[in-house]
C-alpha cells in the first residue's frame, strides 16, 4: 500500500450494515482512490444504543465485505472504552499512519452540516480532510460559523494530510438501518437493501430477528 494514497474512513453504528453504507464507501474509495475503512461505533454519544452487540455488527460487516479488499473493517472504536468521538479516532489513526498520508474523514451532507456541534470540531481539520458525501438534488445549509470555517477549504482535489473539504457525489440509495429494522420487527426479511452474505448464517441476524418476537 502506498504511503501517499489517502485512506479514509466511514464511521457509524452498522446496526445492521446495508447498502447504502457499503455503495458510498465504494464510491469514495473510487473517486479518491483511497483505501477505505469502515469504523463500527462502541457507544455513539447521541444515540441510543445499538440493538446488535460490537461482536455481531462486526460479524455481519465481515459478511458484508466478502469478496472483495479495497473496504476493510477497522474496530479501534470498539476496542476503546467510552464516548466514541470521532477526534480520537482520527488522532488515534494520525499516530498510525504518521504525518504525511492523507486521512479523509467521510461524512454525509447532513451531518457535515451539524459538524459545529461534534467534540473538538475545529481538531478535525488539523487531523483529516474532510470527505462530503452527496447526493444530487440536495441542499444542507451550513450553519454561519461553519460557513466561514470552511471558506478557502473547499477543493475539487486534496492536497496534503490534512485541513480541506471536498464533495464526493454518491449514488442516491434511499436505505436506512432504522427501515431495515422495522422490517424485521414486522417479521419480514429486508433482502437486497443488504448485501445477501448477510443472510447465509442465519445467527448473523438473529439480534434483528429477535424484534419481532
């Protein structure tokens, strides 16, 4: 793996993993020709917690990525007690990787335009670029202050470790965790909103399964 070619990471629950998590990771790792990691949350600081345990959201991302090796699984949220804030990550990462590789943090649209509430946010910057991921036809306004942070940052190509922010257009999969979840509460089987190596060890989605009981 080349030191110069940025690696990027997706974080989130996975609770469970779909489609649309692993299309815009795809998707990113092709347009920034980055490895991309995949970063399952331990405890999210503004949501509740998983129903599947770090064990199974893990399990089922294993799953999810066969077949292929430009996404990976990266646990160190899950190996790290408390809050999973998103600085630790990247300054955990930054250790790792030294100070010269690109690191692209990837978020979507919508929580790009909440980024002025996250921990540490302007450490971020000094840390990763910052990877916007959109969909065509939509719009987040950003609040003032974030605005002007973010003014002279944005670019069509990164430069350097760390400090930009550049838009990755994605395609629009309308899949959300919560929908699959519900779906499985109803005692229905949400196929092709993920991936179907998910489905061949039925234990994998015994936690979601378990909704509808």
């Amino acid at each position: 793996m080349s030191h110069t070619r940025p690696l990027a990471i997706l974080g989130g629950t996975f609770d469970p993993v779909h489609n649309g998590h692993l299309r815009a990771a795809w998707e990113a790792a092709e347009a920034l020709d980055a490895e991309v990691r995949m970063v399952p949350a331990r405890t999210p600081p503004h949501r509740p917690p998983p129903i599947a345990d770090a064990a199974g959201r893990v399990a089922l991302l294993h799953a999810a990525l066969k077949g292929q090796s430009r996404l990976a699984i990266d646990t160190r949220e899950l190996d790290r007690d408390g809050p999973s804030y998103t600085v630790d990550t990247l300054a955990s990462l930054r250790a790792e990787i030294g100070p010269e590789r690109p690191l692209v943090l990837l978020v979507g649209a919508d929580a790009f335009a909440g980024l002025a509430a996250w921990h540490l946010w302007h450490e971020l910057f000094t840390l990763a670029h910052i990877g916007v991921l959109t969909r065509p036809g939509s719009d987040h306004a950003l609040p003032a202050e974030l605005a002007a942070f973010v003014e002279g940052r944005r670019v069509t190509r990164l430069h350097g470790p760390a400090g930009q922010v550049i838009d990755i257009a994605i395609t629009p999969l309308d899949i959300a965790a919560t929908a699959i979840r519900e779906a499985f509460a109803a005692g229905n089987e949400p196929r092709f909103l993920m991936p179907e190596t998910c489905f061949s060890d039925p234990a994998l989605l015994e936690p979601y399964r378990a909704l509808a009981l």
